[in-house]
C-alpha cells in the first residue's frame, strides 16, 4: 500500500506517518512501503503528474490536510488529485467537520478529525485497504491474443457486436474480446454492480450517473437504453445497488 501524507504542519505530519507506519506493520505482509510526506498540496500534485507518466495510480491512499496555509487548501487540492486519479483513496484530516459535506464532492474514503486516535486511523485504513482489494477484482477473459485479466471496476459497459464482445472502459478506451456474450454475462452478472439491460449488452452501475425513464446517463455524458421489457427489473437492481452503496457509505 503506498501512502502520502499531506499537511503544513511537522508535528501533525510526523504523528500521522507514525500510526500510519504501525497500522501497516500490524496489518500488512512485509515489505511495507514508508508513507511518503509532502508539507503542501502543490508539493504532492507536482510529484504525482511526474510519477503518473511511469505508473497510472501514484499511491493507494492519500492523507490530506484542509486548513493549509500559504497556499492550495486540502479540498482544492482534492479536486486536482481527481483530475490525475480517479481511484486512490482519499482522507482528509482537519479540526472541523465543516468540510465533511463537501468532501463527498471528491469520493473521499474518510473524515479524520484532529487530534485523531489511533483507533479512528485504523478504521479509516481498514475501509481503505477494503476498498483497493475490491477495485482490484478480475476476471479472466478471452482475449484476441489469449486469455488475459479484466479488472472489473475498469469497466464501463460491454456489448456484442459482429461476433465479439466489446468491453467498453472508464478511461474511454475500448477491448475486443472473443467470447459470446453468454460467457461473459456469466461472468460479470455474478457481481451486483452489473446488469443485463439490453440483449447483448452490461452495464456496470459504477459508471451510470443517472437512471433515466428509458436509459441510462453514463458519467462521461454517453446514454445507453434499456429495454422495456427489462426495465423494472433494472430499475430495482440499480436502487438495490445504490441504496447499498450509501449505507457502505455513511458507516
């Protein structure tokens, strides 16, 4: 798990990256990799759009001070971080829940109030470390080329078209695969956040923004239908699967 703390402040830095080092000794199969510190926003997005051309995700989790002065506040920060990394963790730290609110704006992991226990640091790393497992579920698929992985959170929408399956992916690139469509719905409908919502075509719920009367309004603005004959069931799926996710949330 690689980690970066965030925060003008030495003292609160230095404590931080102390528990933090703990939890993942406690927790961790060696070798654990030490958090790496950055004293300001700026500090850690200049290190990541460096490193992000070598490696799509910079760290796993990222440790962020809101109140920063002289400079980028944390929430600001944030939306940058987003901009490099849809998926890494993030939590914030601060001495007021002002901002908790708005930390959703970002998908923020967790909300640390200072001074924060150790207690409290190991339940956000816990949710952390849950959550980068889970994005990290594959399958294996058919390839052109062979059988290769298919990392399930990467996936947008699939459909069949002139006896392949196309995977459709978040970052807009796309994966013929050759496989009938059947084998691939076996595959993927085992998991609750993909549905079957048109003949020879899944979706997966994590990149749908809205459920709409006939059709669903994916993030990156694209609308994929839904068949009138399966949209209840679709409907139901999707809230099912929503109302989940919010009370994952809010625990």
């Amino acid at each position: 798990m690689r980690v970066a703390i965030v925060d003008d402040l030495a003292d609160d830095r230095d404590k931080l990256q102390k528990d933090v080092s703990r939890w993942m000794e406690e927790n961790l199969d060696p070798p654990v990799t030490a958090p790496v510190l950055f004293d300001c926003g700026e500090a850690l997005l200049d290190n990541m759009k460096r490193t992000s051309k070598a490696d799509s995700q910079c760290f796993d989790v990222i440790f962020l001070d809101i109140y920063m002065g002289g400079g980028m506040n944390g929430m600001d920060t944030a939306r940058h971080i987003r901009e490099i990394d849809q998926d890494c963790c993030l939590v914030f730290t601060t001495q007021s829940p002002e901002f908790a609110v708005e930390s959703y704006e970002v998908n923020s992991s967790w909300y640390l109030i200072k001074p924060h226990t150790y207690e409290k640091l190991s339940l956000a790393l816990s949710r952390c470390h849950a959550s980068l497992a889970e994005s990290r579920e594959s399958i294996t698929v058919r390839g052109e080329s062979g059988d290769e992985r298919l990392y399930l959170h990467d996936v947008s929408w699939t459909e069949y078209m002139n006896r392949h399956v196309i995977v459709h992916m978040k970052d807009g690139s796309s994966r013929p695969l050759s496989m009938r469509q059947g084998d691939l719905a076996e595959l993927l409908l085992k998991y609750p956040c993909f549905c079957d919502c048109m003949k020879g075509m899944l979706v997966n719920f994590e990149a749908v923004d809205q459920l709409q009367k006939d059709q669903f309004l994916m993030k990156n603005g694209q609308c994929l239908p839904i068949s009138r004959l399966k949209y209840q069931a679709v409907r139901e799926q999707y809230l099912n699967y929503s109302f989940a996710k919010v009370r994952e949330e809010t625990v």
